[in-house]
C-alpha cells in the first residue's frame, strides 16, 4: 500500500496529537508534584488555599491539552 500526501498528513495528525498529550502529561505530573509538596509542607489554610488557587489554571490547562491530543490521535486514526 502506498503512502499519499493526505496519509501523511494524517500520520502527522496523529504524531502531533500524541506530542500534545504529552505535553499536557507532563503538565498533569507537575501539579500533582506541586501539590504533594505544598501538602507536605503543613502550610495554613491560607497560604494552601493560594497554592491550590495558582495550581488550578496549570491543572485544566494541561487537562485540556491532553484531551485535545488524544482527540486529534483519534481522529488521525479514524481518517487514515
């Protein structure tokens, strides 16, 4: 089977999905990292609260970039 233009445009679809969910892996490692030391810190309610406040935007933000990875993997693969 030969490989065309649009198959490899797919199969970079899929790469590049599979980078983005990585990345957004690597992200989601990170806040539970952050979050594990601020717990094991024994910080007040206060300064936890604004911790927890600044780990929030990470959180969702490499949530969404995973989800969106592995949206376009899927789609890659259901077009190639």
């Amino acid at each position: 089977m030969e490989q065309t233009d649009t198959s490899a445009a797919f199969d970079l679809l899929i790469w590049g999905g599979a980078s983005l969910s990585l990345i957004g892996l690597v992200g989601l490692i990170w806040c539970i990292i952050y979050v594990a030391r601020a717990r094991r810190a024994k910080l007040s309610d206060e300064d936890m609260r604004a911790k927890l406040q600044k780990a929030l935007p990470m959180n969702l933000g490499a949530l969404f970039l995973s989800v969106i990875g592995l949206m376009l993997v899927i789609l890659g693969i259901f077009l190639a």
